[in-house]
DNA sequence: CGAGTTTGACCCGCGC
DNA sequence: GCGCGGGTCAAACTCG
C-alpha cells in the first residue's frame, strides 16, 4: 500500500531508491565537542537547516545542517551534551570543495579547544 | 520576494 | 514481522 502510494505520487521514487541504495559512497566523517553558550558556531560556511529530532536520553535535540553551496553535499549535526549546557557536540560529514568566504576568528579560538573522536 | 527555518510525515535499518 | 530510533523531505511560514 505504501509503496503504491509512493510510486503513483512520485513515479520516479523506486528509481530514486535504487539510485541510492547503490551509492554506498560513504563520505568522511568526524565529530569534535566545543565549550560554548550558543549552538550556532558560524564557521565561515553557510548552512541550511533540514531538520531536527530528539535522540534518546538527551533532552536536547538534535539539529542537521546542510551546506547551502551548491554540489557542496557537507552535512553537519549539532547537538548539546545531557547534563553539561555547555558543550555542543557537533559532527561534520563531508568535505567542503570551496574555501571559506568569511572567515572567523570566533572559530578558529574554538578549534583550539575542539575535541576529535578517534573512530572518525 | 526569496533564502532560510519550522515541523510533522515519511523512510529505513536493526534488534527483539 | 513489527516497533522503535534516527535521518531526511518538503510544504508552510518568517523575516530581512
């Protein structure tokens, strides 16, 4: 029932899935915390908010971030730790193909201070 | 007006 | 097989 919806709304949307399924590309990813009081961190890059969603024992939810230059697919997830305020865990995927266009002294203090998680 | 945000629905993998 | 948790889409809305 469901796929039928799917295919009589969107005909193209069985293509679209196998297209991605196929596309196992799986990008770069790593993750740093930050000690700061805001959860945007305007790090030269311009980003488009696409979603948010509450993760389990956190509190907090989780905000997803998509890098408005096109043919730029960077994703970036931001999310504040439960029980600490004021760290911001935020978690980059992808690599940006151009270079900053507004540079930031404000983040390059906080990538002094930033924390890489090993598995990434 | 248009780029960016909000927000609920949708999708999908995984564990029970 | 089903329900849950996490990730994404897209229509409506907002604000400069």
């Amino acid at each position: 029932m469901e796929e039928d919806k799917c295919q009589v709304l969107f005909p193209c949307c069985s293509e679209e899935k196998e297209k991605r399924k196929k596309k196992k590309e799986r990008e770069p990813k790593f993750a740093f915390q930050t000690r700061s009081q805001v959860d945007i961190l305007d790090d030269g890059y311009r980003w488009r908010k696409y979603g948010q969603k509450a993760v389990k024992n956190n509190p907090f939810p989780r905000s997803y971030y998509k890098c408005t230059e096109e043919g730029c697919r960077v994703k970036k997830q931001v999310q504040r730790q439960s029980g600490d305020e004021g760290v911001v865990v935020t978690t980059y995927q992808g690599v940006h193909t151009h270079p900053v266009d507004k540079p930031s002294d404000n983040f390059h203090h906080i990538l002094t201070q930033m924390h890489i998680f090993p598995p990434y």
